[in-house]
C-alpha cells in the first residue's frame, strides 16, 4: 500500500466547473480517496509521496479515441523493405510519445494486436492503457484493402492480426467473429474510402446496410461490443446509423439530415481534425502520394463547416486525432482545433476526458478526477483555460500520473 499527494495546483476536475485553486488529490495505490484543500485533506499515518504542482494546472490524463498507435504514416512500401520486428519497435517509441503527451488511455481504430496491449498492462513497454479493434473491416478495394491494381498486396500480415477484407454477410459474419476472437474491445469498419486511398475516394460508399447491421449484432452477441465506423461520406454514414452504428470517425460530409439522426440516436462523433489540418499541411509541401493531394486540400474546408454545423446542433463530439496517420505525440493539439469549430476550452477539455470516457464506457473509472476513479493525471505548464493550445506542444505536459505511478515528470 502506498500514498501520494498532488498538491499546490489549480484543479480543473473535467466535470466541467470552475477551476480549483490551491487543490490537493490524495491518492492510494492506483485510485484516487479525496480532494480538497490541503489543509481538508486527511492524512494517513503512512508515508507519502508528495508531488508539488507548483502552482500549475491538474487534468484528468487525456483519452483519444481514435488513434493507429502502431501505424506511422500508412506508408505501404514499408511492408515491402522492413522486417516485421521493426513494425513493433516503431511501436514502442509511438506508446512512449502517446502517453508523454498527457493521453493516459487510447481507443486503437486498426493494427494494434492484444499483445501489444497485453505488454503495456503487464508493464514490459511504457504506453497508455489501450482498448483495441485489431483490424479494420473492408470491402474488396475499399480503404484497409492494400492489394494493388499492379497485382501486389501491401498488406501487413502476421497471426495476430486477422484478415481485413470481408464482403457478403456471411463473410462479413465470419470476419467479426475472427477480430472478437483475436481480442478485439471494439470492432472497426471503414464504411467509405479515405483521402490516404489507392482504391477510392473518401466519398465512395462502401458496405450495405444489411451487412453492417451483421457486425452490430456481432457484437451484442459477445457482451455488447460496439461499432465504430471511419466515414467520409454522406451515403456511408447514412448506412452507419441506420445499422446501429455507435460512433462516427471523420464525418467529413455530413448533411443536416444525418446530423439530425445522430442527435436522435446520441450517436458519437470522433472528427479527428488533427489528421484534416496536418495532412493537408503534408499535400503542400509534396509528402503525401500524389493520388492523396488534391483531396488532402480539398478537404479541410469541407470538414471543418460540418462539424461545426454538427457542434452547433449538438451532436456528441468526443476527440479523437487519427495519430498514426499523422505523427503521433501530438494529440492534445486536437483541442484547439475542437475550440475553432465553436467549443469553449471547458468543453474541448471535456471532450477528452469525462465525455471520451463515457463514449468508451470507462466513465466509471476514468475521465474525471473524483473519489474512487483511477489516479491518471497530467500537470500543465500553462492554464489551458486561458490557452487551449498550450496543451498540443507536450513540452508543457510537465507531468503525467497513470494508475498512481509518475510516468513523465519534467518538473525543474
């Protein structure tokens, strides 16, 4: 049994009040027993870590929900020229980035297997906690189908990961079953083509609504394991809700009648602007495919009016970045861009915690900083309230806590 005790610092809880100034958090083991002033706070006997704020900021450790955190840049001729053991050691310094930016918990969409979440929860390899699709779900040439109209497949392959292209309810039946088998927490689908495509274009609509609602009643079969689905376009995500889908990634095209549905069904939407706003950066410069810059461009604009209309109509935003795509560690740059399209810096906050949480159905553990939940803090150099963007350059994450254990700690 140990204790430690955060103290000396403003506290911004995640449950979207005020700020509390001169805030202590004690903590016992991995869980989180009281919060207060210091001087309400009651000691125990026992030794304890004290860990002083210096009069910086307390967050709640941030949740992404939509990251590749094995991916780096979805390059395909990598799978041509590296050894497979590379594909992993990339991966350990992507976790270490991950949590050094001050995300504690991460919802992998596609490539991140069961033992590589298994080495993070028995403590081999430093990363956030990690909840995982294992691979996504694709249509034959649709957006995870990396056979080349040359001949080649550029696919990674390996036994952990099972097969990604699927078409037919049956077969799209029997896929399902493979990726819970493989220890899937959540099941992926890409539901249109993507702006990273050889194939399709991200409007391109792909699966029907009959097979989709198979994957659905996949996974309320094995204890109601959800559907998150990538989706550009307007038919693609129509299909998504009209089988149940639970989350939206992307939405880029999204129209007032698919806004309206998702209200009515409280249906999650993840709008990773991260990946929108860098890669279009990448299209300019020349580093993306040259079958990806036009739309890479093209894009950005489109996106960032419809999910604002979204905002605005109250659809449930959560932040996700699609890091993997993009260069990972820079995650929480997602909250300023959450803040361009109308959210208050509380709500952006809020969307990468309490309400990240509760789309994951972690929210009784995680989230926020209460008595009783999982002791995953940040300290931030600077108030994110007074500037939201702070938060992106992990520079200013000068310490990060998960499940009671100091992780990073740059503190001078």
């Amino acid at each position: 049994m140990s204790y430690s005790l955060i103290y000396n610092g403003t506290l911004i809880d995640g449950n979207g009040g005020n700020s509390i100034p001169n805030a202590a958090v004690l903590i016992k083991d991995s869980q989180i027993i009281e919060i207060g002033s210091l001087d309400s706070i009651s000691m125990p006997d026992e030794e304890i870590k004290k860990i002083d704020a210096n009069e910086m900021f307390i967050l709640p450790g941030f949740i992404d929900t939509h990251v590749h955190i094995m991916a780096n840049g979805f390059k395909l001729e990598d799978t041509m020229y590296d050894p497979l053991s590379l594909f992993f050691y990339k991966g350990l310094d992507n976790l270490k980035r991950t949590i050094e930016a001050g995300v504690t918990t991460v919802r992998d969409a596609g490539l991140a297997d069961v033992g590589v979440k298994r080495a993070v929860e028995d403590g081999l390899i430093l990363g956030p906690r990690l909840l995982i699709s294992v691979m996504p779900l694709s249509i034959s040439g649709g957006h995870f189908d990396f056979s080349l109209n040359s001949g080649f497949d550029m696919k990674l392959s390996y036994p952990g990961l099972p097969e990604s292209v699927c078409d037919g309810e049956e077969e799209v039946r029997k896929r399902v079953r493979e990726i819970l088998r493989a220890g899937a927490d959540f099941i992926k689908v890409m539901v249109t083509g993507g702006v990273m495509s050889v194939n399709d274009g991200p409007e391109h609509t792909q699966y029907t609504v009959e097979e989709l609602k198979v994957m659905v009643q996949e996974g309320e079969f094995h204890d109601g394991v959800k559907v998150m689905a990538h989706a550009h376009g307007v038919e693609g995500i129509k299909n998504a809700l009209y089988a149940g889908i639970y989350s939206i990634e992307h939405g880029t095209y999204l129209d007032d009648e698919t806004i309206d549905i998702m209200v009515d069904h409280e249906t999650y939407l993840i709008p990773t602007c991260v990946v929108m706003h860098h890669n279009k950066k990448f299209a300019e410069a020349g580093e993306l495919p040259e079958y990806s810059i036009k739309q890479a461009i093209e894009i950005v604009d489109i996106h960032d009016t419809n999910i604002r209309k979204a905002y605005e109509a109250g659809v449930k935003i959560v932040m996700g970045t699609d890091c993997g795509v993009v260069p990972h560690g820079i995650n929480l740059e997602e909250l300023g861009f959450l803040c361009d399209i109308g959210m208050s810096p509380i709500e952006a906050i809020m969307a990468g915690t309490k309400n990240a949480a509760e789309c994951l159905g972690i929210d009784d553990k995680l989230g926020t900083i209460e008595s009783g939940k999982i002791a995953d803090f940040i300290i931030s150099k600077k108030d994110p309230i007074a500037n939201i963007k702070s938060l992106g350059n992990p520079d200013n994450i000068m310490l990060v806590m998960k499940e009671g254990n100091v992780v990073k700690d740059i503190r001078t």
